[in-house]
C-alpha cells in the first residue's frame, strides 16, 4: 500500500489516532489538576471543570466540546 494510498483509507474511514480521540484530555472543560506540594507529588489527575468531578485523560462523555486550538504567528 502507497502513502498516498494509506492516508486516503484513514481519511475515508475517519481514523483518529489515540491523542486526536475525543476524551477529557482535549475537552475545553478538562483540567490538569495540581496540589501545592513539591513535586513530583504536585500532580492529582484531571478534573471536569463543568461539573466538578475528578475523571481521568482518556475519559468521555456525551458533553465533549473540542478544545479551541490557538493560532500561532
């Protein structure tokens, strides 16, 4: 299979790699959340800023709304 071949398959079929997925990780409302400790122990996980929750980065739900990607140069 050609390179040109492979990508008009992926784009066919809407392929998305792991990190273009939508989860928590790449939701306007998924936060890093840190302590305010030393590190390395300043990190907690990820939280929900909508609803308030803790979640984990590859979590979903129905409520996903990409993340707005800002324009650089």
């Amino acid at each position: 299979m050609t390179m040109g071949s492979i990508q008009s398959t992926k784009a066919a079929i809407g392929y998305k790699a792991a990190g273009q997925r939508p989860t928590c990780r790449n939701c306007k409302y998924g936060a890093e959340v840190f302590a305010d400790r030393v590190p390395p122990y300043d990190k907690l996980g990820w939280e929900c800023g909508r609803y308030g929750f803790a979640t984990t980065v590859q979590a979903i739900c129905d409520q996903h709304q990409p993340r707005q990607e800002v324009a650089h140069g």
